[in-house]
C-alpha cells in the first residue's frame, strides 16, 4: 500500500461511517413512514413548496446561480486533484466528477449566451484551512457539496418554464446525484445510495449553505 493509499479513508474509521449511515438510514426509514400511501404525492408537494423562492429568478437567473454553483464544486475538486491527497481508484473517481462539474459549467454558460443572459463572474472561493492537505477532510466537504446540488436542482426543476432548460436541468441532477453515490463509496458509507428520496432544498437553505464558500446574493 502507497503512502497516500494508506491515508484515504479506504478503512479509516469504520464506526465513524456505520454510525453516519445508521443516521441516515433512520432518517430515510422515518420519510418512507411519513410518506405513507401518499408515496410520490408527499415527495412532488415537497419539491413544490421549495421552488417558490426560485421562481422570481427566472431561467436566466436559475442558470446563473447554478453556474456559481457548479464552478464552485468544480474549483474544489480540481484542487483536490492537484493536492495530490489520492492516488490510482481515488484519483480517477475525484477527477471525474471534476470533469464532470466543469462540463456542466460550459454547458449552463453555453445556454445563458444563447439567452442573451450574462455569464457570471466566480469569485475567489473560500474553502475551509486543511481540507487540500487531508484526505478525510475533504471527502466529508464532498459528502455536503453534493446534497446541496441536489437539492437546488430538485427544487429549481420545478421553478424552470423552458421545457429544453428543465431536460438539461434534470440529466445536471441526475449526475450529481451519481456524484454523491461515489462520494458515499469512498466514504464507505453502506449501501452508497442510502435515500430513497433526495431532499428538495429552498433557495434560502442553498444560499445559507454556499455562502461561507463565496457565493453571496
């Protein structure tokens, strides 16, 4: 085993993750219970009683947040590329994903040019001291990077009115939702996809979570 191999969480605390997937095993088991017969009913009402505060921005306005959003995760993991915190199976998986955000990021710049919508600036974000020099660190950053995603697009889905824009929007939220599942995996969390419904977030609750990050407004 290489020197770097030996200090990513490929057996770091194990009770540490059973525990965190205990909790969100509860937290899954006790939404199905809630859900009852009402099933997908309970989870398209929660969707719509969080798009509310995406309405107002528009297509042009959602894409631009998201645009933020994903150079924001994009910049994290190509940092966490170059730190040279993985190797071989780990390095792979964290530079695809990179890849991945980056091709979201010109793809949404793509769609805001032919809106006649401006290309945000990115500003210099902010990540916390020591999470691209330990490899547990960042891979728990990751874990609440990609929920976060998840929860904007789930919620920005239902605000957007262009039918193409929504398509785009929804195969975006598929990947990132692939995205938290290789994060899990190298988490070891078990089963890596561990929530029968991803949670819808507000605008609010994105915005209070990226802006330690940088993005502010």
């Amino acid at each position: 085993m290489s020197g770097v191999e030996s200090r990513v969480p490929i057996g770091f605390d194990r009770e540490t993750s059973r525990r965190n997937f205990l909790k969100t095993a509860a937290w899954s088991g006790a939404a199905l219970s809630a859900a009852g017969i009402g099933g997908f009913g309970v989870a398209v009402s929660k969707a719509q009683a969080t798009h509310e505060g995406f309405v107002p921005l528009g297509d042009a306005g959602i894409l631009q947040f998201a645009y933020l959003l994903e150079q924001l995760e994009g910049i994290f993991y190509d940092e966490g590329v170059n730190a040279g915190l993985f190797r071989d199976d780990f390095l792979a998986q964290i530079a695809a994903i990179r890849d991945h955000e980056f091709a979201h990021v010109d793809a949404i710049a793509t769609t805001l040019g032919q809106l006649g919508a401006e290309v945000p600036a990115v500003p210099e974000f902010t990540y916390p001291d020591g999470v691209f020099t330990d490899p547990v660190a960042f891979l728990e950053l990751a874990a609440t990077f990609e929920p976060v995603g998840i929860g904007a697009y789930q919620s920005a889905a239902v605000a957007l009115e262009s039918k193409e824009i929504l398509a785009a929007a929804i195969s975006i939220h598929n990947a990132e939702c692939q995205h938290r599942c290789a994060i899990n995996i190298l988490n070891l969390v078990v089963p890596p996809n561990n929530v029968a419904f991803e949670e819808a977030l507000t605008l609010k609750q994105v915005q209070d979570a990226v802006a330690p990050f940088g993005i502010t407004g």
